[in-house]
C-alpha cells in the first residue's frame, strides 16, 4: 500500500512603507495623488498539500496581512487615518480544495476540482467605514486530460455569491459598488505541443 505523501511551504514578510502614494477621487474619473507618510504590511502564508490516495490531491492554502497606516493625516479634510487598514487588502485569505485524477488509460485521464475560496472583511475608504464582509466563493472543474491536450467545464461562483468586486466614493454620486462575478460557466481548451 503507497504511503500517504505530504508537501508544505510557507513564507512571511514585513514592508515598510515611508511616503507611500494613495489615490484620491475629487470628480467624476478625476483622482489626485498624496502621500500617507507611513504604512506597514506584515504577514505570512502557508501552503498544505496531501495525496492520502492515488490520484487524490488535498490543498489548504492561508494567508494574514495585517497592513495599517502608521502615519496618515488629511489635514485639509482634519482628519486622522493612523492605525486605520489599508484599502482593498483583506487581512485573511484562504482555498482548501480537493482534486482527483483518474488514469484510464496512458493516453486519457479524467479530472475532477472542487474548491472554496475565503476572503476576509476588505475596506474601501481610508475612515475605515465602508467595508465588504467576508464572503466564500464555491468554484470547480471536470474534465479530460489526453496527451496533447486537455478540455475542462469550470463554474465559478457555483452558489451566486453576492459580494462587492470594488467600491468608491463619488462627490455627488456617494458609493457606487462593482459587484463580484455572478455564477460564470465555461470550457477551457489547452494544448500541448
């Protein structure tokens, strides 16, 4: 009986940011560049895969980033943002997923991946008040591998997820939010030469 195969990696960082540039929306399309003084982002990432039996991969793979302004004022607005998250980084990050090939022939392999993506809160404004929830996405893969190409139907989204893909303040408007993908299908062709 073949023994149950194991594999991890992991990494951690720490950036420091002095006179970091962030964008800010004054019009309609129309934004400027300041300098937030000062930021840290720090972190770490860890990646786990297993093969318990022939042809069965498990993956779990999670990520921190604590990243916060250190040093950021606004004083034409008087207003103070140190300590506050930085925009559009989710502090967790997270895909367990489970994939299975199965060998029917040398020439002819089925494949089969399910997976669930987790994505942490995600601030859209510096005030730290305008926020996307956590939210999970369901997204998986059958298809055919053969020797020289391979075809696959993926959905992504399978449950219809409603989650906000990037939001904005206008001036007039107010918040005005893109939402994520919707429940997407397709088939993916690839060749091998």
């Amino acid at each position: 009986m073949p023994q149950m195969q194991s594999t991890g990696k992991a990494a951690v960082f720490y950036i420091d940011y002095e006179d970091q540039q962030v964008l800010q929306l004054i019009g309609a399309g129309q934004t400027i560049t300041k300098n937030a003084a000062k930021s840290t982002s720090k972190g770490f990432e860890i990646e786990l895969a297993a093969k318990p039996v022939q042809g069965l991969e498990l993956i779990a793979n999670y990520g921190y980033t604590g990243a916060a302004f250190d040093e950021y004022r606004d004083p034409a607005a008087g207003t103070v943002y140190e300590d506050n998250k930085v925009l559009m980084v989710p502090e967790h990050d997270y895909l367990l997923a489970a994939q299975y090939r199965y060998v029917l022939n040398p020439s002819l392999t089925l494949f089969s991946r399910v997976e669930l993506h987790g994505v942490g809160e995600i601030y859209w404004d510096y005030a730290n008040s305008e926020k996307q929830g956590s939210y999970e996405l369901v997204n998986a893969r059958v298809g055919a591998e053969f020797e020289h190409f391979d075809v696959y139907f993926w959905v992504k989204n399978l449950f219809e997820q409603e989650y906000e893909a990037i939001a904005f303040e206008f001036p007039v408007l107010g918040w005005v939010a893109q939402p994520g993908d919707p429940r997407t299908m397709g088939f993916t062709l690839n060749g091998r030469f």
